[in-house]
C-alpha cells in the first residue's frame, strides 16, 4: 500500500506501571508514595512506515481508567488518513475535543482530556518520523499560518487572537538559524529535581545536591510543604550544600491553602529560594495571584496539574504566575501546548516545563526548543526540569549533559517505549507484575 | 447479622444509556445529540437493609469511562462498616479525594471527580434510607457541627472558615419549623426548560411555553448560541407566548467567547431575558466576570459544569455571577455541594441548581430544600430547574405541581432507579440495545 493511502488500523494501548514506590523516588508532600504509570498507546498503519506513540502519565492507582479513556477515543482514529493526519494534527485534536457527548465528561479536563492529549501526540510522533525530523525541529521549521491552523482559539480570543498568534510567530523565527547552531551546540538549560524528594534522607539529599552542582546544574529544586521544621532543616542543608550561586526552587505540591503558603514561603525566605512551585490548587487562579502578592521575591510558579489553556490564559491575565510550568501529557497535546506557549510569549511569561513521571523529560524538550527557535527566542530564566530516572524504557531518551538537554536528533517526539519494557511493566500481565502478585498472593 | 456490624460487600456498576437523541430531548448549541446516561452504583451490604444508590450522569459515548472510574474506587469502599459509613459519610469522601495515586487524575475534578460524587451520593442515600429519612430532612435536622466535620476546607480559607460556617449553619435553622410547614404545604419553586431545546420547532415551542404557564411555572428556559437570527425569533415566540411577566431565561451551553457573550446576550435584551447561562467556559472565571460586567441588567448564571468548590469559591470572589447553579452529580458529592451551599449563602449569591438529564431533579431538590430550611431560610430568587423526562425510570420519582416540587417523603436520594430499566437500558446487553445493535448490525 503506497504511503498516500495508508490509514491508521489500530489504537493498540497499554497499562504500563513501574514500582518506583518502592524507593520513595518522586515522593512529594501530596504523593508519599507514586507508582509511576503510563497509560500508553501505538498508532498503527496498513503501510511499512513508522508507527505514532503517546502516552499519560499517571502515578499508579487508576491507570486503567487513563486507559479505558485512551480506548474511547479509538472511533475518532482508527480510519484515518496517514498523511491527512499528518499534515493537519489538528483536525484530530478538534474532532476530539468537539466529540459533543464526550465533552460532558470534562469539558476539556482531567481524565478524558488527558486521553485527548495522549492520541493527539502520538499523532504528533507519527507525524514527525514520517518527516524524518525530531518533533522540535519539524515545529520551527513550519509555517507559522500554519503552525496557527493548529491552535482551537476558542475561550482565548479576549486573551489571543490568531492574528496575534501569527504576528508572534512570525516576529519569533527571526534569527532562527543562528539559534538552532546554538541550540545543536550547547543544548537547552535543565534544572534537577533529583537531589529534593521528600522521602530522601538529609545525607542523600546533599550528596545528590553537590552532585548536582558538579554535574553543571545551576537550579535544582526541593519538594516542601509536609512539615515546616523539615523543611527548614533541608533547604538549610540543601542552601550549604549548593552554596548561594545556585537556585534553590522549592516545591509545595498544591500542599497548602493561601495565608498558610505566603506564610510558609515566607518562612523559607533565609534560604533565597527562586520559586515557590504549586503552593496550592491548580484551580485557583485568585489564590495564587493573592500568595505572588504575599512572598516576592520569591516568585510563583504552576501548570504540570494545570488542566488547559483557559486556567492559563486567566493565570497569566490575573497576573498570578512569574513561570509558566507546561506539562507535555496533561492537556490535549502539542495543539493546545502551542496556544499555551503562545499565550506565555504574549503575556511576556517565561516557559520552565514540568517533567520526570513517565517520558515527561523525554516529550518537553522538543517544545521547549521550538519556543527557543521560533517564538519566545530565549533561553534566560528558562530551564526544563530533569529527573535522572526510568529514561532507560524510551528508544531515544534523553541526554542532559553539563546541566544541558541535548537537542535529539532522531525522528519523532522521542515518545517510544521498548517492546521489553511492555512485556515487563504492563500491569497486572507484565513478567514483573506477574511474579510480583503471585508472590504477594502466596498462602502465609 | 445485626446492624452494627454490616459491612458493604460490593459496589454492583451498570452502564445505563437511554436513546434520548432520537427525539432531539436535551439539545442545545454544544450538544446536538446527547444519549442521557447514567453510569450508576449500587452499595450492596451484609445484612438485609437498605441498600445505596448513585450515579453520575452523563450523555452518552464516554460512559463507560465513568464506570470504570467508579469502578477503581471500589477497593476504598467493600469491607467499610455501613454504620461508620452513616454516621460520618465525609470520611469516605475525603479518603477518595486524599486518595495520592488517584488524586493525579484530576485532582477533584472530571471523571474521577465525578465518580467520587456518585459513591459519596450513594452513602448518603445509603445513611438517609438507613435512617428513614428523606435526604432534605436528614441534613436540615442535622447538628450544625456535624455539618460543618462532613465539609473538606481545603482551598477555601482564604473565603470560608469552619468558624464562619457553623455561624451561618447555626443562624441558618431560625425559623426552621416553620419553613418546614411552608416546604410541606407549598413545595420549592421550579422553573422548566422542557420548552427550549435547541432541536424543538417554532411551534413545539410556543405550545409547551403556554403550557408551562398553564402549569404554574413562572420562569422557563430557552437554548440559544447556535445562530443569532433563530434565537431572536424563538425568544420573540416565547416572549409572546408567555406574556411580560414571566421570567425568559437564556441558556447558551458554553458556546461563546467572552466578546460574543456580550454581544450575544445584548442583542437579545429586548426580550427581557432574566439570565444568561453558561455563557462561555465553565473555566474561565475572569470572563464570566467580564461578561457580567458588560451584560446588566441580565444576570449572569453558570455552575453545572463547574468542577469543584475551589472554581466556585473564585467565582463568587471575583463577583463572577449572580445566580450560582450547582450539580448533584458533578462535584464530589453532598459533601462538596454542602461547601458550594455555604459558600453561596456567604457571599449572599442565590442558588438555582442545574437539574434535568437522568435524575439530578430527583437529587438536587434535595440539596435546595435542606438550604430553604437551614442554611439560606429564603426561596427569594431561588429555582430548581425542572426538565420531565426520564423520571419514570426512578423509584421515587420528582413530583412537580403548580410549579413547584413536591418534598419527597420516602427515605433517601430518591436515587434509585428500577431494575426493570437497568435490565432494559444496560449498554450494550440490556433489551432495547441488544435489540437495537441486533438491527443495526444486521446486512442490508
């Protein structure tokens, strides 16, 4: 079958959950104890060409609802044009979104939304292989009418117009050349989550932070909000381990109500941190704009449980971030990540991505690079998160190198998990899971 | 076994479709088709009491993703003493929100929020069956202190205490007696949108509008937001057919951008219409703030699709609305709605509740009646939306009669709905859809 006619045949999905609870990796002040999960999908195609991958990320208990989700969008796909899809991933992303009965489950939010987002970069990864280009480069080198063809502006036009849109667009490739040259040398700043988690002991903590600091990281970030002696106690350790050239961002996980962050924040302030990470919901627009008014110079930061652009668009009208903190697997998918990169640069916000989980690392750095190349054109104040685990599942991880993201270079949006991996961490059929529920259902 | 020691022995989940969208029944400008739904519960216990009953609702595709969210809180509710479940049912509600894995999936919010809300509701219908009350006089006999232990405050210091809500709940039952006679000779106002849908004709129309005041209803409902022209000349029917003295209120489902809501709702002022809802996004806090700036006299009013308490905390904080509609099934449960409820007495905003779609008439006169006797003590301005279908389905069913609904006497939610109907409208095995896949599947 010629390339021109190949469909999509398939929406092939997997429950995918790797034990990381084990170790206390990614403990927080809301999550003691994350079992980091990706409800995962293949895209297949009646050619020989290379398939489409995504996923959502999610942290254990629950994942197969993530995945029933991912299920219920099969109809919209399988079908499908190949290179219909591939030239307007949008058109995907409207249908999903635009699905009138599937709509009263969000609208645009949580569960389904994130199922959206799911198959909306797969198609992405789809897309970018068959262009044989890294998802980062494929975006700065588009067209920006039709980068903006992509975008759904709808509850955005008293924030973004698509005119705006192209005009930033247009403005933002300038110079493009001479960035990627610097980009494809130098790569794009990372910060470190890895020295902070809340289940690390205070020796395992400054052992990773002065690791971090001679590994080329200049920011590296602590998780806070469970008790405010420990916390204290470990930003002090952390603050001496580092020295006072280094950022120090601090990390509350939607942990506190409004007076108890700006008070808490403000308790940390001998410690300089740069940021105050989700102080509290994800939802409150106001709360958060009232806490940035309470605890500068700290500054605020949110948007890895931000549900879509609209929260953004009113984060950023309000006034109520300094850091906009995008998430690649939460909303509906590069389409809608485009529209929130958008509104960043409108709104004169710089873009620091949330990631580790699942792949996270693996999907924000082509969006952060393309916001480099082609619309904001800057790297200062902006650095994608890193956190050094589960990268070893992907078939094009990660590399972070002197404190830098490496631009990837092969094909696609470096979503592709190892066959091996499927067979050994699908829950509860998986060879590990298999042999662990067998052991943890043995008679006593 | 005795009552003390039952125990639930299983969360029984159905899949219930009705095939509404052949009649056009619940159309509007964002949901042409809608096939009402309910991804319904039942709490099985060990002894031979009562049982409870919950569902979320939904409009059709999709609704199999709600039971399986349902179905993964499970594992939190078989083996829970009913007892202890009765007699503090925020217990459970803040072990399924507090849930750390789950939490990722929203957090409160979507289908995993929702599904919250159905489990919550059944214990609830479970507590008041089990107390042989109906749910209204359970709560509005309830200790004030009790109330306000079933509440989680999280996220909502900055705009409601505990101390401030004993005070309203405290000052709420004055006069409580008397209301209750009031309640039980007159019902609680309701308003109709059964003239209105989108998909009606002209003549449909006009008829049931005349109808409905026949009936004693004083306010009615119409669907707009598709095209301007067809609104213009169905407000002018219903305009007519009711006469000057009957509140027009205007629906538009989410259909605008903020500009076009103003625009939109300006050009139909002639009619005289008395709200306008769900003017845009239920999101976007700041624009339906900017729309009832830019539409008054018209009153702004939204909330069936408001997530959570925290959206509806900065609706009422940013002076976003004028009528706040909340949603039985929607939130996490009674327990949540009780926050909403006193948020709304707080800030002095009326609740008119979002009803219709499969049973949440039969839910939320519950919730408006318990607020007429203890919280708000006023039905001034105060409707519960009336839509009459589908209620043939429940075991006690609404009873609306010159406009108002009736207060149900039976113990319980008035959540339960007839095994007949589960064994006839269960997706896909139940009779009418195998009957109805067995013809559709069959060859030409």
């Amino acid at each position: 079958m010629s390339a021109t006619t190949a469909r999509i045949t398939a929406v092939e999905t997997h429950d995918l959950r790797f034990p990381t609870s084990r170790e206390l990796d990614g403990s927080d002040a809301m999550n003691p104890s994350p079992d980091y999960s990706a409800a995962y999908l293949v895209l297949r195609t009646s050619d020989d060409g290379p398939e489409g991958h995504g996923f959502t990320f999610t942290i254990g208990r629950g994942n197969e609802v993530q995945v029933a989700a991912i299920d219920t969008l099969r109809a919209h796909v399988v079908g499908r044009s190949v290179a219909g899809l591939c030239a307007d991933p949008g058109s995907l992303y409207r249908d999903l979104i635009g699905d009138s009965q599937l709509r009263w489950l969000g609208p645009e939010k949580g569960v389904l939304h994130m199922a959206v987002g799911a198959v909306v970069n797969a198609v992405w990864d789809l897309a970018a292989k068959r262009a044989g280009r890294p998802l980062w480069q494929l975006l700065a080198e588009a067209d920006p009418a039709w980068l903006v063809s992509q975008i759904d502006f709808r509850y955005l036009s008293d924030a973004l117009t698509p005119e705006e849109a192209l005009a930033l667009l247009t403005r933002g490739r300038r110079g493009a050349e001479q960035r990627t040259a610097e980009l494809l040398r130098r790569g794009y700043p990372a910060y470190t989550t890895s020295p902070g988690w809340l289940g690390y002991s205070d020796e395992k903590l400054t052992r990773l932070a002065v690791q971090a600091v001679a590994d080329g990281f200049t920011q590296i970030k602590l998780k806070v909000g469970a008790d405010l002696a420990d916390d204290l106690r470990r930003c002090r350790a952390a603050r001496a381990a580092v020295g006072p050239g280094i950022r120090l961002a601090v990390d509350a996980n939607q942990r506190w109500d409004v007076a108890q962050a700006i008070e808490w924040t403000n308790a940390l302030a001998e410690f300089d941190p740069y940021w105050i990470e989700e102080p509290t919901s994800p939802d409150d627009v106001l709360g958060h704009a009232a806490i940035r008014a309470g605890v500068g110079p700290v500054k605020v930061a949110t948007g890895e449980h931000v549900q879509n652009r609209i929260v953004f668009k009113q984060l950023l009208q309000a006034g109520a971030i300094d850091i906009l903190q995008l998430d690649a697997a939460r909303v509906g998918g590069v389409n809608e990540n485009l529209a929130v990169l958008l509104l960043a640069a409108k709104f004169g916000v710089p873009v620091c991505p949330h990631a580790g989980g699942v792949g996270l690392c693996e999907l924000v750095q082509h969006l952060s690079m393309f916001d480099f190349l082609a619309l904001s054109g800057s790297t200062e104040d902006r650095m994608i998160e890193y956190v050094d685990h589960l990268h070893e599942h992907f078939l094009d991880p990660v590399v972070v190198e002197a404190g830098h993201y490496r631009a990837p270079t092969r094909p696609g949006f470096s979503a592709e998990i190892h066959r091996s991996t499927i067979d050994t961490y699908r829950y509860p059929d998986g060879s590990f899971w298999a042999a662990d529920l067998a052991r943890t259902e043995q008679p006593a």
